[in-house]
C-alpha cells in the first residue's frame, strides 16, 4: 500500500473503532416551522446579569486531557471521551455533521439575542484591535495586553465588562457541549507566547514556533520548490477568539456549526504548533477540499509530511482540514 492509500485507509479507519450509543441530549432550539429558532445560551453563556463563569478546579484540568462526554448518560452507557480516536457511535449522523459543517441541525446551540449583540460588539473590537496592531503581532497578543491596547488607543476602545465577560464565558465554556471534542490544549485565559520562542516567517506575515515547527516547515517548502506557503501559524488565545467570533457572527451566533469550522478558543493546537500550509497562487481553494487534489499536496504525502488532525472522520467534531499539519501528538 503507498502513502497515499494509507493516508485514506487511515483517515476512514476511525469508524471502526466505536462502541455504545451517543446521547445527544440537547433540547430541541426550534419554534415552529416558519419562525426563528429559539436560541439556545450555552453553559456559561448564561441570562443578562448572570456572569456564568465557571473557576477552573482539579475535575476541569483533568477533564481537560481525555474527558468524558458529560452529555452521555450517568450510567456510562454511551459515553464519548474526548481527545480519544474514536468516533461516537451515532456514525451517520456525526460524520453527517462534519461533511455539511455548514448546516444547522436540532441539536446546536445558539445564542439568545442579548447574547449576540455583545458576540457581535466584542468581534468588532477585536477586529480593531487586529488593524491597529498588525495582523502578524495580533497571533501572538495575550488578552492582558489586548486589554492595554484597548485602553490605549481610541480608534480600538475600551473593551466593556460585557464583552470582557463574555470573552471569559466563551473560554470556559465546556464546548463539548457545542459538539466539539478536541483536548483543550490552553488552560489559562492569559496564557502568552514568548516573543524568543516565535520567528517570523518572511512573506507570509505569520509566525511559527522556533525549532521542529520551524524546521518542518523549512523542509517543506525546499522539497516542493517553494510551491508552498504558510496560510497560518501560530495562534494564541485572542487570534482563536477573533476567529472564532468571526465565525460565529457569519452563523448567526450558532456556535455548533462554527465549531465545526474551527477549534473554540483554548482548544486550537495552532497554540502549540501545528500550522496551516496552502499551495501558492490557489486562494481560497487552499481552504477547502480541492487542495487535497493538489499536486502539492499529493507530493506532501509521498514524501511522508502529512500527518492530518482533522482526516474526513476525524473524531473531534470538525470538517476535514487537508491543510492543517499536525505538530503535536
């Protein structure tokens, strides 16, 4: 069998790996046909005047690497570890989810409208925030110094304690509960990226982790005759924020389907190395299937580079991502 097919053996290979049945517990968000559907907060996100923040304690950093579904049942039946290589076992309409990332199903969780005004004002800012500092530096921003710029510079704005608020909500929200099951890989809200530890990589305005990310990268782009170019690497807290409300407005406040399209904030491994490649010149194919047909990217596995996180049935609630190269294990 050549790279390629095991690539693709292994990319389906999950489905077989599955035992129980998943509880996919939600309650049903919709009025009647013909209305909007009622928006579903999700937990931390809670009424106007309630912070629903939850602390972090000794249960949630363990949950953090390898937890159980909390949407499955007490009596273990079901039940969906999250982090594992296994997909649950509702198989059709999970990886339904994945494949039609974009559709609205029963099951998501959608913001109330209070809720997704302050989405809305708090994705605004950020992208301010992202104009006035660069795009380069903003990847690397912690929220500490994303709040001083804030408070520095009046074409940004002073973010509000409902947009601080629900920043945190949205950190500590338990986002199993929007459908999505990768390892949370930042437990602190503040974490920062040491400057020494980043390089800028020329041309691309992005920047990779010093030493094997770097060199990986390197390597890439001299056996592909800089056919390639990194789209995106490094992200910390404030840049997977961004992203992720933008995602969210363009949905309407449905968190579920936006993380279907990329990790929540906290869980995205672009903070602790992994990056996305494109082929030079594709646009925005290089952020759909058709860069998996690329030249580029059929040689990338010949020579043993890839190494997908998100295959076709992946098990962590997220589209197939052919473009993004797995760092860490």
């Amino acid at each position: 069998m050549d790279r390629r097919a095991a690539i693709k053996a292994m990319s389906y290979g999950a489905m077989s790996a599955v035992g129980g049945i998943v509880g996919w517990q939600l309650a049903d968000i919709w009025h009647p046909a013909g209305s909007r559907p009622v928006p579903q907060p999700a937990p931390g996100l809670g009424p106007e005047g309630q912070s629903g923040v939850e602390p972090i304690d000794a249960d949630a950093i363990e949950q953090a690497s390898g937890r159980v579904d909390p949407l499955a049942d007490e009596g273990g039946v079901g039940r969906h570890v999250v982090g594992s290589d296994s997909l649950p076992s509702d198989q059709a309409s999970y990886l339904q989810k994945i494949r039609d990332f974009d559709q609205i199903y029963p099951e998501d969780i959608i913001l109330g409208e209070d809720k997704l005004a302050i989405l809305k004002s708090t994705a605004r800012r950020l992208n301010k925030a992202q104009r006035v500092i660069g795009h380069g530096h903003f990847n690397l921003l912690s929220l500490d110094n994303l709040v001083k710029y804030c408070r520095r510079y009046s074409s940004i704005g002073k973010l509000t304690q409902q947009e601080l608020d629900f920043l945190e909500e949205l950190f500590f929200a338990d986002a199993t509960d929007y459908g999505f099951y990768g390892e949370k890989v930042q437990i602190e809200i503040t974490a920062t990226v040491p400057q020494r530890d980043a390089v800028k990589i020329a041309n691309t305005g992005h920047f990779l982790f010093r030493g094997e990310a770097q060199a990986k990268y390197e390597k890439m782009c001299k056996d592909l005759d800089d056919g390639i170019f990194l789209t995106s690497g490094i992200r910390n807290v404030v840049k997977q924020m961004q992203l992720f409300l933008d995602k969210a407005v363009t949905t309407d406040g449905n968190l579920s389907q936006a993380s279907r399209s990329l990790a929540p904030p906290g869980y995205s491994f672009h903070a602790v190395g992994d990056f996305d490649i494109g082929k030079v010149g594709a646009g925005l194919d290089n952020f759909n299937e058709v860069f998996a047909e690329t030249d580029e990217y059929k040689k990338l596995v010949d020579l043993g580079y890839v190494e997908l996180r998100y295959t076709p049935t992946n098990p962590f609630g997220v589209r197939h991502e052919p473009w993004h190269i797995k760092m860490q294990a």
